[in-house]
C-alpha cells in the first residue's frame, strides 16, 4: 500500500521536501491552501485520501472530541521539534507502523509510537 500524505504547515517544507525525495506521494498544505483552517485541512485530507502529518494538537480535538472522520493523522508530539528530527520521526512512523498508518490516529514522541484506532461517525 502506497500513502498519500498532506504535510501541515506546522511541520515544515523541509519534511514535504524530503518526503517526496524517497518517492512518496506528498501534497503541502503550504502549497495548496496557505493558512487554512484546520477543519478545511482534514476536509481536504479525506476527500484526497491522504494521510494528514501535523504537530498541531488541535487535530486530535478535531478527530476524538468532534468525531470528524480522517484517513490517518500523524501527531507528533516531540520534545525537539527541530527539522531533522521532524523528518527522523516521520520516517520512523513510515519504517515501523507502515500500512497501520491508514484511518488511525497515531501519536509519536521521540521513544514511543502510538497508533490509535478512531469512530467515524
């Protein structure tokens, strides 16, 4: 299974950037729909099927308290949230959670990696 990723604005270009270098099917939000709502993001993501990767915990407000649906959230929720450890940490969710990815919700620090299965309503 091939992801389709949608890399927020609070992530970087750099993470977009890189992504792509390896071949993976990426779209920015910074070049589709600079300073969108977070709402029109996740909108977005589901009607493109394209996993959203974010720093913004607002997403996780979005998806467990308003119950809105999604085809994956990657939130991550690093202590160093410098560039090159943006990308270590998204490439290790890719190498280790691979196609558990799809239509969860997962969390990630520098030492765990959480994959949460979410309600659509």
């Amino acid at each position: 299974m091939t992801h389709r990723f949608l890399i927020d604005e609070s992530v970087g270009q750099t993470t977009a950037l890189h992504l792509r270098a390896t071949n993976l099917d990426v779209e920015s939000v910074a070049e589709l729909m600079p300073s969108a709502l977070d709402t029109d993001i996740l909108g977005y993501a589901v009607s493109t099927q394209r996993i959203v990767v974010t720093i913004d915990k607002d997403f996780g407000d979005l998806v467990f308290r308003d119950g809105l649906s999604h085809a994956g959230v990657i939130l991550l929720r690093l202590d160093d949230d410098t560039i090159p450890n943006i990308v270590r940490a998204v490439d290790r969710v890719i190498a280790e959670v691979g196609p558990r990815i799809a239509g969860n919700f997962v969390v990630v620090t520098e030492r765990h990696i959480r994959v949460r299965q979410t309600l659509h309503r």
